[in-house]
C-alpha cells in the first residue's frame, strides 16, 4: 500500500461498511416483503383462488415479456399500463358502482357528494385493511370478490384476441392473443390482483401500504407518506453537504502542484509487437458494433410501435415481433455489446500488463469466449422470441426463453453462460495480470492492484442475478435484480472503467502514476459511498419497509456528488491530446471518454437526481422520465465509454489506420445530437406532462389509453422520428469506420512494430 495507505484504508473501510448495510437491509426486504396468501377467500369462506395460483400467474407474466409489456409496481415498459395501477383502479371504480347500486340503486358517478364521500370512506377502510387471517389466507369481501372478477374478465380479455379490446391492444403495443391459454390468463389475473393488493393494503402496525403508499391512488388515499417527505429533504441536504465537502477536500487536500511528467517522443505501448491475442480482437471491435448498430435499428423499430402500435408504417408484424420481443432485444443487445466493449479493452491490456508477452493458450482463451459471447447472444435472442412466441413448453420459458425482468431478460440458461463466459475473462484477466502483480521491483503496483480488484468485482458480482428464481417474491427478486443493474454496472463497470483509463494514460507517460492512483483510489471510495447503499433507491415501492428508503435516499444523494467535478475531469482528459504530437492520433477515443464525462453530469447527474429523491419516483416512478434517465446515462455514459474503448483498441490493433475525419465527426455530432434530440423534443416533454396527470389524478391516469393516446402525446411520439434518424447516421457511421479500420488490408498485413504512422 505505501504511501496510498490511507487511500486503501478509506476505500476497504467504506466497502466493508456499505456492503452491510447493504446486506442488513436486503435481510429485511425477506423479512418484511408483501407476504403471497395461501388461499384468497370471501368472509363467507368461498375459496376464489391459492397462493399457487398467484405464482402460476407471476410465470404466465413472464413469459409475456413481463416488464417488457407495461409494468409492475412501476418498474419495466411505458406503452401499456402500469399493471399494478391500472388493476387497482379499475377494482376500486367497480367496487364504487357496485356499492352505490346496492345502497341508492344508481351508478356511482350518478351520486351526490356526501353518498359519494361515504362510500369513498368504507372503501378506504376495507381497501387498506390488510385482510390476512392467521392462517395466511387474504379474506375479501363479497362486494370485493365481484369487483375483482369484473377486473380479471377485462384482462382475461385483453390479453386474448377478444374483438372488442382490439383498439386497445394496439395503443398498448401488444400483440393478439398476447397470452393464448384462458387458464394461464386466469392466472395472470391472479397476480396481478396480488400486486394491486400489497399496494392498497397497509403493513401491519403500520400507517402505509407495503409499497409505501405507491401508486398515488386519491380514491383510497394513497399519498406520499410523512417519511416519503422528510427522507425527500433529507437527501437534498445530502447532496448539498456532499458538494460542499467535495469542493473542501478537493481544495484542501488535492495536490494542485504536482506537474505533469515529461512526455515521451514515443507512445509507450508501442514499445511491444503485438501479441496474438491483441490480434485477434478484430472479431471483437465486430461483434461491438454489429450488436449496436442492431441495437439501435431495432430501438427505432421500437420506437415506432408506441405510435402505430401493431404496426411497422401500415405493415402488421407484431404476431412476428411484438414490442414486448423487439423491446427486449433493443436491451439486450446494448448490455450485450457494451459489455464487449469492456472486455475487448482487458484482454487488450492483459499482454501490455504482462509485459508485452501473452500467457500460453492466451489467443485461444480469447477466440473461445468470443464464439461463447455469439452464442450467448445469439441463443438468448432465439430464446426471447419462442417463449413470447409461446413455442416453448411453459415449464421451460423462465430457463430457455425469456426471464421477464428487465435488463435481466435472458433466459436463465444463458444468464448462467453469460456469468461462466465472464469468469472465463476474469481467468484470462488474472493470467496476464498477476504475474505482474506479484513481479518483485520497485515499481508502484497500487494502481495494477485496483484494476485487479475491478476486474474480479467485474467477474464475481454478475453472479449475483442468480440468487432468485422463477417463482421467487418479486420483492426480493428486485433486490438481487438491482444488484446486476446498479451495483454492477454503475459501480464496478464504473471503477474499471476509470482505473483502466488511468492505467492507459500513466503507461503512456502523460500522467503521473501518483496522480493516477490517488485519483483512481479516490474516484472508488467516492463510487462505493453512494453506490453500494443507494441500490436501494431503485427499492422505494417493491414492497420494502422505510429504513430502505431511508437508506436509499440519503446515500443515492451522494452518487451525484462525484460528477459535480466531471467538468474538470473532461478538461483533464482533453489537454492529453495537445501533450505529445502522438496522442493527436487518439484524438477520437480521447474526444469520446470526454463525453462520456459530459453525459454523466448530464444523464447520470441532472436527469438521475430528477427521479431519485422519494417524494420525486413517487409521482413519476413508470413515466418517460424514466426512459430520459436511461439513454441518457446507458448509452451517454457506458456507451460512448464502450465506443472510446473500442476507438482505442482498435487503433493500436491496426498500426496503419488513419480515422477518417468524416466519419468521425458525423458520428460524434449524429450520436450526440440524435441522443439530444430524442430526450428533449419527444421522451422529456412526454413524462413532464406525464408528470402533471400522475400529481393530479394518479399513475393510472398518466399511463391509460385515454391520456396517452391524446393528440399532443401522439405527435410528440411522432417527433422522436427525427432524432431516432440522426442518431442511426451516427451509429451508422461509427459502425463504418470500426469496419473499415478492422478489415483494413495494409493493417492486416503491417509488420510486427506497431504504429509506425503514430509516432511522430
């Protein structure tokens, strides 16, 4: 550790702290999640349906798509429903018409406001009564029961091919028949009353529901709750404490003095003579932008769907590829070649570590997990499309076709391969780092050490999507769900990312391995405070307790705190290119890890804080604003650094190439541009105006075909045609230079000595 003990000492400290905080609390989502009745029955003792059934109904979701058609509890797709919402009002106004017929004989929007007030408070009182007898089982009223077998035949309805809800499966982008078998949309209905019920149900001993009052519902006062409110506050002066003791300590403690070395006349890794491994990540740099430019032509067609709906310009191909499929792959996909992105870049700096020599058998492990990689991919893709097809046997969907949780769609089988090829890249990793790890000499190893640690964060923790299962509470699949989705990707992806980095440009001499490593070991600690608790902040409403929003909102307000400085880092990163007259050969890699630090400010920053404080995700939790926060931080972050990193590695793999300025800069200006135009002129005004419906009426509203299908929102979907179009020029255009650069002839066949024309 030497003189960066105190670092390592923060960094260890803050991990072991925030990790069990972490753990103390994920063991109180078991405790406490929204128990799944044995048996529903009436207060008469008329059995309705099981516990199992309900669980048959979670199964017969996910292999519609799942949160890929509409969402739960405000977590998955926005063209259709929030299930979880739309089931509850639609129970409550049964139950409403029914009680007013039996007591006054007419409808009840027919009434006056004091029978109407009376019923709305008898309703209130059963709604959040928890209804759960000693033996497990949820008693409802009779009045209850008529009113959820009225819901359950809408549903049972729409999801078949019934004539009737046609117009509706259009605007909500599903395909007919979306759920063939009336028995497992029986089922579905089930579950999804399950939802709507630990929704509008209070805890006992307690004044909320078990989703904390979520969604807002004025029928049954589902309001933000007094703690909702005060950890609101609490993590806005979080934040502004955490800037002002960033700002401090960056003033105070940062070394400011310290001058940048001499650089050298020669890029240093060009020192060694590409290895064979080095070389044969060609195929690599292909696989990344074959999958993109996928990703983001499917993502258009996509798109297309939340206007027209089962249609593709007139033409209906949604019994072939339904939203919910073609939703799946445009993430998949992305997750698919931004990770590869992250991969090529370590097996291109495993021999440099090492070096300049592979390790035996090396080029061999990396042809092998890049065919593993294409049939993962390609088998998760096929596996996607029969189960939402239905051509897969029911019992075999969760493991072969499609999980139904987003991000995490894959199939568990290939969920399973996918972690396995990803160990095997943590083994080829090790091979070439730890012999230098362990080399004794003089030389500062603190900074091999972090991004060794990274890179076994890297492979161990996707391990974690494996701790639920088919049937597992959705409460605590969400909890082992974000620990993929966040704590992976956007707190170890994250480290690597930064670590990796510095190692490239300390190796290349432009800064120093000092500045680097504090800066690195910094940046970690800084990652890990914020990151590891504020997983929770995803956790608001799946049917945890309090202390987890609590937990979740105080230390999320701190993941904003490290990209108040991204400004300077982005400036750092570019004056790299004006300190030796070879670095203007990387000018394009370099100009795309500036974004990246311009997107997390923005995307990561601005648009994430808008939708994390509690009393925030309330109201707009299943929005755009979503979707907002997303590709601006998916793709603006982790997919221009997936971008840069191919740039890189691309550029020292084909000595000879040349960028070509042209294609460069139309992807640069299309991507950004495009990314830009899409969030302001369609996804951002959609959810403000998504916003208002959900504060004032509730989230059924802001998500039902009435207010969605409304002439304003239609347009603006409409508009995001132009930025869809200007990004795909973009993507286009990258694709074709990393293409061209990978196929290049006078590379393939340029001698040993590398970078002849970057040397200058």
């Amino acid at each position: 550790m030497g003189r960066y003990k105190k670092h390592w000492f923060s960094l260890i400290g803050l991990c072991i702290v925030m990790f069990s905080l972490l753990g103390y609390f994920g063991a109180d989502i078991y405790r406490s999640a929204p128990p799944v009745p044995t048996q529903v029955v009436t207060d008469s003792g008329k059995p309705l349906f099981t516990g199992e059934d309900i669980l048959d109904g979670q199964t017969a979701w996910q292999s519609v798509g799942g949160m890929q058609l509409g969402s739960i509890w405000g977590h998955g797709a926005y063209q259709a429903p929030d299930w979880t919402a739309d089931w509850l009002h639609r129970e409550l106004t049964a139950w409403l018409d029914l009680a007013a017929r039996s007591q006054f004989g007419k409808p009840y929007a027919e009434l006056g406001a004091g029978p109407q007030g009376a019923l709305r408070a008898e309703l209130k009182a059963e709604y959040r009564g928890d209804g759960v007898d000693a033996q497990n089982r949820l008693v409802v009223s009779e009045r209850r029961a008529e009113a959820m077998a009225q819901t359950a035949d809408y549903y049972q309805r729409l999801f078949s091919a019934d004539p009737s809800l046609q117009k509706s499966r259009e605007h909500f982008a599903m395909k007919e028949d979306t759920l063939p078998s009336a028995a497992r949309r029986q089922q579905l209905s089930h579950f999804f009353f399950w939802t709507a019920w630990a929704a509008s149900a209070e805890r006992p001993d307690s004044h909320v529901t078990y989703t904390n009052n979520w969604p807002h519902e004025p029928l049954i006062d589902n309001v933000p709750s007094s703690e909702n409110v005060v950890w609101s506050v609490v993590s806005l002066v979080v934040l502004l404490a955490g800037v002002g003791f960033l700002v401090w300590g960056w003033s105070f403690l940062g070394k400011h003095d310290e001058s940048d070395p001499v650089a050298p006349a020669r890029d240093p890794l060009t020192r060694f003579a590409l290895t064979p491994s080095q070389r044969a990540l060609g195929k690599y740099l292909f696989l990344v932008v074959g999958l993109f430019i996928f990703q983001v032509f499917i993502g258009g067609f996509t798109a297309h769907y939340t206007v027209e709906g089962q249609r593709f310009y007139g033409i209906d191909v949604s019994q072939w590829f339904p939203y919910a499929l073609t939703r799946t792959w445009h993430i998949q996909a992305a997750l698919f070649w931004i990770a590869t992105g992250f991969l090529a870049v370590g097996l291109f700096l495993a021999p440099i570590i090492n070096g300049g020599r592979d390790p035996k058998y090396q080029k061999l492990g990396v042809d092998i997990l890049f065919w593993a990689l294409v049939v993962v991919c390609v088998g998760s893709f096929i596996g996607n499309y029969l189960a939402i097809a239905h051509k897969l046997p029911a019992e075999w969907s969760f493991w072969l076709g499609h999980q139904g949780y987003e991000f995490v769609d894959l199939g568990r089988l290939w969920q399973i391969l996918k972690w396995v090829g990803i160990l095997f890249w943590l083994v080829l990793m090790l091979r070439g780092v730890t012999p230098a790890l362990f080399k004794k000499s003089g030389e500062d190893k603190n900074l091999l050490a972090l991004l060794t640690a990274s890179v076994g964060a890297i492979g161990l923790f996707y391990g974690a999507g494996l701790f639920y299962g088919e049937r597992t509470n959705l409460s605590i699949m969400e909890y082992w769900r974000w620990w993929v989705v966040h704590l992976w990707v956007e707190g170890f992806f994250e480290v690597f990312a930064t670590t990796a980095l510095a190692f490239v440009f300390s190796s290349m001499g432009l800064v120093s391995r000092s500045m680097a490593t504090s800066a690195s070991l910094a940046s970690a600690s800084l990652f890990m405070l914020g990151g590891i608790p504020g997983t929770f902040h995803h956790l608001y409403f799946a049917g945890t307790t309090t202390p987890v929003m609590a937990v979740g909102a105080a230390f999320s307000a701190l993941e904003v705190v490290p990209l108040i400085v991204l400004g300077h880092e982005a400036w750092s990163q570019w004056r790299l290119k004006s300190r030796a007259p070879w670095m203007e050969n990387l000018k394009w890699p370099l100009i795309a890890f500036v974004t990246v630090a311009f997107w997390n400010m923005l995307g990561a920053g601005v648009f994430g804080f808008m939708i994390n404080p509690p009393i925030s995700l309330y109201y707009i939790q299943g929005l755009n604003t979503t979707p907002v926060h997303a590709h601006a931080a998916l793709f603006g972050v982790y997919g221009f650094l997936a971008l840069g990193f191919t740039l890189l590695v691309l550029r020292y793999i084909r000595p000879n190439l040349v960028f070509s300025e042209r294609l460069m800069k139309t992807a640069f200006w299309g991507l950004n541009g495009g990314l830009v135009l899409m969030i302001v002129t369609s996804l951002l005004p959609i959810g403000l105006i998504q916003f208002s419906a959900s504060v004032s009426e509730g989230l059924w509203w802001a998500r039902s075909e009435e207010f969605m299908q409304q002439p304003l929102l239609q347009t603006l979907r409409w508009v995001r045609t132009y930025g869809d179009v200007v990004f795909i020029v973009g993507a286009l255009a990258m694709a074709g230079q990393v293409v061209l650069g990978v196929f290049q002839r006078d590379a393939l066949d340029a001698p040993q000595g590398r970078l002849q024309g970057a040397t200058s």
